[in-house]
C-alpha cells in the first residue's frame, strides 16, 4: 500500500468541450449540460453569500435608524 502514496496524480484539467474542471473530457453531450448545471449551482451558493467590499461601511440598515425629521425652508 505504501508504494500506491508515491504515485503522482494528475491535476484536475478542464474538460475541452465545456470548460468545467474535470478529471478527464466529458463522455456525451449530455455529460457537459449536467457537470454545467452543477457548476451553475456551485456559482450561485457562492453568490448568495458574497457582499461587495465596504458596503456595510457605506450603508447602515434603515430599520434600525430612527426617523429624522426635516424641515424645508422655501424662499
């Protein structure tokens, strides 16, 4: 079993029809759409948890903040 441990593996590469990282090319059509599917998944998880940088050092929730009132003077 230890001689298995030196054996080199070969880094994931893309697959040449769609472009999703795979271990080998994808053996049908139909093996791209589903490995797309899942990478659209995969993108969206990431999406969902993603906020852009300094946005909560620009903006401050609005329910938390009491109402303001205004007064405007017309000339």
């Amino acid at each position: 079993m230890s001689a298995l441990s030196n054996v080199p593996v070969a880094p994931p590469r893309p697959c040449p029809f769609c472009g999703v990282m795979a271990g080998v090319p994808h053996e049908s059509q139909e093996g791209c759409i589903a490995a797309l599917h899942t990478e659209i998944l995969r993108m969206r998880g990431i999406l969902e948890h993603l906020r852009p940088a300094g946005i909560s050092r620009l903006t401050e929730d609005p329910d938390n903040d009491p109402p303001v009132a205004v007064r405007l003077l017309l000339d």
